[in-house]
C-alpha cells in the first residue's frame, strides 16, 4: 500500500483543520472502502486523518420525533439498535442485506454513505473510467454491464449503480446530512447528497473540499406505517443488489394512505421514485395498483446490453414488497 | 489443525495446537538443510520445537523512528509496545513483526474473510485495518483461542467434524463462529449461522461441515469466550 501521512483527529473542528481542502485528502473511518482502494491504488490520499476517535458514536431520539445517528455508528450498531429496528424496519433489515458480519462491524454510517461505486472498470486501474480518469470514457457502457450497472439515472459518461443498500432505505425514510467543513456546519438533504454521474461522474456528492459528515438524521417515522426492504440478488448473502426496494406504507383499511419508494441496484443514485408514490397514495392495495405504480417507477429507464433485465426486475422488487407488506399485519413492534 | 509432531523425541505423537507444524516443518527443513544429514529430520523438528517462542513475551520497540507511530496493541492478552508506519496493515504486523502466522492473509481486500480476528470482542477483517487506528485496542487470534493443551470449543468442533480441507480460511472461520456464538442477536438456526458466517470463504466447500461444527460447538460454549 503507497505511502502516506497520518493524522488522528479529536473533535470533528480539528479533523477539518487537518484535512484541509486537499483533493489529496482523506477521512478514514471503517477503512472498508478507503483501504480497499488505496490498496488497489484506485484512491491516492497523502494524508490520512483518523476519525475513529470522534465523539460520534450515539443514536439519539430527537424532541420533534427525528433521529440523530453519529457517524461512527457502525452498520452492525445501527441494524441492532432497538428504535431503528422497531421504528425504522426497512433501514435495519437494508442494512442486514449488505455486506458480510464483518464488515458491517467495520462500517460506518457516514463511510456507507461515502461508498465508492462497484463498477469493475473503475475498479481494474487500466480501463476507460470517467470517475478515476476524467475525460477518458467509460468501458462500461459498450462492455460487460449486467450486475453493477445502472438503467436509471445514467449518462453517456457513467453508468455504474450506486452500491449501498443503507441509503436506499434512508432515501425512502427521508434523511438530512449533517457536515461540518472549513466554512462551517451545514445541512445536506439526503436526496440532494449524491449526484448523478452527468458530464462530471467524478462528483459524486454535494460535499466541498474537506467538509466532514458528522450526523445522518433521519425523518419522524411515518406513524402507524410498516416498511420493508427487498433485496434480489445473484446469490442469497454478500452479493450486491441487481434490484431493491424500499417500501414505507400506511394503510387505512386496504386504502394506501401514505407510500414512500426507493430503489437499489437499477440507479446511479439511491433511487427514491415519487411519482410511484404519487400512484400509490389513495388507491386501493392490489396488484393492479401496484403493478402500475411499479411501471411508473421504471418509465424513463435505459437499458444496455447486459441489464435490459433490470427493468422487469425493479418491477417486481416493487409490486413483491408491496404485496407482502399490505398483506400481512402490521410489523411494527412498538 | 491436525498437525501431529513428535514432541519429546520419545516417539510417542504428541498434538500441539498452538504450533500447528507444517510452516515450522518447511522452516526447518530450509534452514537446516546442511545439518540434515546428521540428525533425523523428527529430531530436529522436536529442537525447533523447543527453541520456538512462543509469542507470548511483551515487546517493545523502544523510540519510535522517523515516519513511525507508537502504538500499544494487547494480543491474546499480551501488550506490546509497536512503532509502525501510518500505512502498515494490522494483519501484516500481527503476523510479520509479533510472527502470529496464523491469521492468514487471503484476498488481502476484504472479501475473503481469512484475516478475520477479535478486536475488542468483535469480529473484523484485519486486511482492511491501519494498526495505527487500533491503538489501544485489545486483539483475539487464533492463538489465543487455546488455554494451553485444552482446544478452545470451536477448535475441538472443527477437528471433530473435520470442518475443512487445505484449513487455510479455518482460523478466519473459526474467529468468526466464536464471536457469532458469543453474540445474542445473531439467530441460533441454521439459516441465521450461514448468513452470519457468510463472510467467511472457504474454496474446498467445507461448509455443510463448518455449519455442523458450529452448531455442536454452540452448546459447549457455556462460560467460554
């Protein structure tokens, strides 16, 4: 692994100050996508600025029904937390989908969020990548795209999905991004966060130099409301979405009073379909309802040559979830 | 695992399972090749055995040089005083300077599970670890699973249920059952095992016997960590 500097910060002011606003700069927190990268040299920092020994390891109820997750809670800490896991069912069981025991132990809630893209291009050092290598195409787009590869979201400069299954249940919950960065504290809508790939896939978050995220806060959870997510996939663990969903409901009778709808695996960006919503809310809980609803999602999708798949695929993640989370009693335990 | 060494020369095969013998039986051979022709080769795998040492002694490297960061890692209960570079991995120190070989070194990028050990009790992959970050930090390996003689649980399970072929994922396996098996929110069935221990690789496809093992192992764990 290259050479680099080091740093263990012990306020989130004095890992600002440290980081600078180098492009050359990194935070580490779990390590599970710093490390992999520096390893494979796709990332290059000169400085590494510990963040492990932050104060920002806490789940807090806030007074107007939000919760405040620290950072550093790892993905293992905030699956079994009891309020995410009886209050907010979809993000805990998303969080379960991902990943291995062992790195979710590692991960962080703010590392998570910060996961770099799967997309084996970017990941081999010598193919065309927009992201690593600005300008220099993208490989993907005419190569082997079935599994980590987007038909939402893309441009003719990225088509790789974003990995995380976290943020997908987050964009369906709704999340604010706390950071905090040389000019200050500031908060980041969770929809807002990443970017689309564009003209400029090597921006991928509304980040600036150097600005730290400190909190992810999540939205009250919808009262009375049951939420789910689905992960399909190529094998039954440590495998990442071909297509997900993340489903919150509520239900007056069969009446959808309420919905919210995220999608994995088929987008750029933790997919939140609102106008799927849109035809959910006020309808009556059928198939017929949910299947419509499920084409809204997808309508506008591209495909390419390997993940026209994808697009029945993220159909049906929807219109599965759906039917199995009207269908049975209501889930929350509290 | 099953490693059988002659160890007082008497002729009687004892088991050691803290110094699992084929990297020592490969060292020796290496090192002593010249002597070879005057001594049987079990006989000088018994000496080495005896002069091995074991990593059970503090160490302390002193001041630190320029570019290093001194750190102090508890392994296996013993505490050492490290200078490492910013960028040395906690596997590569664990087994290149304190010579803990018996974590081993896999994918080398997190995905293989072969480096898994217990930092603070919990279950990590040691590649995708700064040993600079884990300053302070109490660490479990494979070697300090044992209580001398005496196999921890779910080493005894493993060899039981001949729980592996090469052996070379078993102590990243076998790190990850004692932490799922210490861990109350992690189901007891069989799904839940396999789920849990999905990070874990194993290329010769010893699962069905790792799966058996862990179960067996769950039920002797009582007051054992």
């Amino acid at each position: 692994m290259r050479e680099f500097d080091y740093a263990r910060a012990d306020s989130p002011r004095q890992a600002v100050s440290t980081h600078g606003e180098s492009e050359q700069a990194a935070y580490l927190a779990g390590g599970t996508t710093l490390l992999d990268l520096v390893k494979i040299d796709i990332m290059r920092p000169d400085q590494v600025v510990d963040i492990n020994r932050l104060d920002l390891n806490e789940i807090e109820t806030l007074d107007d029904g939000r919760t405040r997750i620290g950072a550093l809670v790892t993905n293992t800490a905030l699956a079994r937390h009891d309020r995410i896991k009886n209050e907010y069912a979809v993000l805990s069981e998303a969080l379960l989908s991902g990943a291995t025991t062992q790195l979710r132990n590692k991960a962080t809630t703010a590392g998570n969020v910060m996961q770099r893209v799967r997309c084996p291009y970017f990941r081999d050092g010598v193919s065309s990548c927009n992201k690593r290598e600005p300008g220099s195409g993208c490989a993907a787009i005419e190569g082997h795209n079935r599994s980590v590869h987007a038909v939402l979201g893309t441009s003719e400069h990225c088509i790789a999905t974003h990995p995380s299954d976290m943020c997908v249940a987050m964009a369906a919950i709704g999340a604010t991004v706390a950071v905090e960065g040389p000019d200050g504290q500031r908060e980041i809508d969770f929809l807002d966060f990443h970017l689309l790939p564009g003209d400029a896939p090597e921006r991928e978050h509304a980040l600036k130099p150097g600005e730290l995220i400190t909190h992810v806060t999540l939205d009250a959870p919808l009262e009375n409301s049951r939420s789910r997510y689905l992960k399909l996939r190529d094998r039954a663990s440590y495998q990442f979405a071909l297509a997900s969903s993340a489903v919150i409901v509520t239900l007056d009778g069969d009446t959808i009073t309420e919905a919210r709808v995220a999608l994995g695996g088929v987008g750029t960006k933790p997919w939140r379909a609102h106008e799927a919503e849109a035809a959910l809310k006020g309808q009556k809980a059928t198939e017929a309802t949910f299947q419509k609803a499920a084409e809204i999602a997808m309508q506008g999708a591209t495909p390419y040559a390997h993940n026209a798949f994808k697009i029945p695929l993220g159909q049906q993640a929807i219109v599965r979830n759906l039917t199995t989370l009207t269908a049975q009693e209501d889930r929350r335990t509290s | 695992m099953s490693d059988h060494h002659k160890g007082d020369g008497s002729g009687v095969e004892t088991f050691d399972a803290r110094f699992p013998s084929r990297r020592r039986f490969l060292k020796t051979m290496g090192a002593s090749s010249l002597a070879a022709a005057t001594a049987p080769a079990w006989a000088q795998i018994a000496q080495a055995g005896q002069q091995h040492k074991a990593p059970t002694e503090p160490r302390d490297d002193g001041a630190p040089g320029k570019g290093e960061q001194q750190i102090q890692l508890t392994v296996n209960g013993v505490a050492h005083t490290l200078n490492v570079k910013p960028n040395a991995v906690l596997l590569d120190v664990l087994r290149d300077r304190l010579e803990l070989t018996g974590t081993k070194k896999g994918c080398d990028q997190g995905q293989c599970g072969a480096c898994t050990l217990l930092v603070n009790d919990t279950a990590i992959n040691s590649c995708l670890s700064l040993a600079v970050s884990h300053d302070g930090d109490k660490i479990t390996t494979i070697e300090g699973l044992s209580n001398g003689d005496d196999l921890h649980p779910v080493q005894a399970a493993f060899w039981a249920h001949d729980a592996y072929q090469c052996g070379y994922c078993t102590s990243g396996q076998i790190m990850s059952a004692v932490a799922i098996l210490n861990d109350d929110s992690i189901g007891s069935d069989d799904a839940s095992v396999r789920e849990a221990m999905s990070g874990n690789i194993c290329r010769c496809g010893a699962y069905k016997n790792i799966l058996a093992a862990v179960q067996d192992a769950r039920g002797k764990m009582q007051g054992v960590s």
